[in-house]
C-alpha cells in the first residue's frame, strides 16, 4: 500500500455542518436512533465510514455530516465545511438557544494497530448501546462505524469511531450539542 493511496483517501473525509436537518435520501442508512428528551429531539443515523446527527430544540435544527463523498453534500443550510485530516475543533452558536462543538482527528496506523482498535471498537460496539456498521472491502479487510451518545438534560455528547481499512485510517469525533 502507498503513502499516496493513505493521504488521498485520509483527504476524501469531511465533516459539514447544517442549520436545518438532511434528507435520508442522500445516505444509504444501516442503522438509526431518536431520542426525545424534554424539549429537544436527537437523532442519529450510520452508514458505510459515517454519520449524521440531527439537534433540534425550539426551532432550532443542527445536522453534523461526517462523510468520505464530500461530492455528495448538499448545499441547501450548510453553515460550514471541514476536512477531517488531522486534528480539528469546531465551535458554532444557533439562535442564542443551542452550543455546537466538535472535535476530530485522524490517524493511520500500522495493519497491527488497526486491526487492534477495529477488535477493541467492534467490542465496545457490541457491548453497548451504541449504533455500528461493519462491512467489508472489495478486497475483504474489516471496516467499521461505531457511534456512541449519552443524553443529559440539556445536552447530547456523542463520539463517533470511522475506521477504513483501505488506509488504516481512524477518525474519531467527539460532538456536543447543548441547550444554553
């Protein structure tokens, strides 16, 4: 495998961020959850290497997209646009009702390491409530999404684990969306 096949891949990652929710259409889901708490309502959905999270408090609404086809984005409510590449932060008010934060960062590792976390996440994964996708490359290695929340009174946090073995990459991020 080259360097140039990791970094190419490691690029296609982006996160974007929305002031209204998405359309499934735009994703083949493989798996879903809502929470209605009080006055807000969360959902999240997984599919193959990501994620959307959709906040909604008193007319307010935030989608989060982590995604590998940046090309398939839509445009309509996108208030910003992220590479994963690296380590990044990401803080946005809405309405001076709702805090947004993210943080994400990214890592290649060696076949050993990968397949090391890939064990450990799809462990966690299983053993938990959290929602998973797991499938395979054209070539059979092991992939996997694995999204986490926990809900609080006014606030969801919620760690999302991206792993793609074609460049035995991870991306993890960590989001918070909290009623002010």
């Amino acid at each position: 495998m080259s360097v140039t096949s990791k970094t190419s891949s490691l690029q296609a990652y982006n996160m974007a961020v929305y002031r209204n929710a998405l359309h499934p259409e735009f994703f083949g889901i493989d798996s879903r959850r809502r929470i209605t708490h009080g006055d807000y309502e969360f959902e999240a959905w997984t599919f193959e290497g990501g994620h959307v999270l959709r906040f909604e408090y008193c007319g307010v609404c935030i989608s989060e997209l982590v995604t590998d086809q940046p090309d398939r984005l839509p445009e309509r409510g996108l208030v910003t646009a992220l590479p994963c590449a690296g380590e990044r932060d990401h803080e946005a008010e809405f309405a001076d009702r709702v805090l947004y934060m993210t943080s994400m960062q990214t890592e290649t590792l060696s076949d050993h390491l990968y397949l090391g976390t890939y064990n450990e996440l799809l462990e966690h994964g299983q053993g938990g409530d959290a929602l998973m996708v797991q499938w395979n490359d054209d070539l059979e290695r092991p992939n996997l999404t694995v999204v986490d929340m926990q809900r609080f009174n006014k606030e969801v946090h919620v760690q999302g684990y991206h792993l793609r073995s074609d460049c035995m990459l991870v991306l993890r991020t960590q989001s918070i969306f909290q009623i002010k």
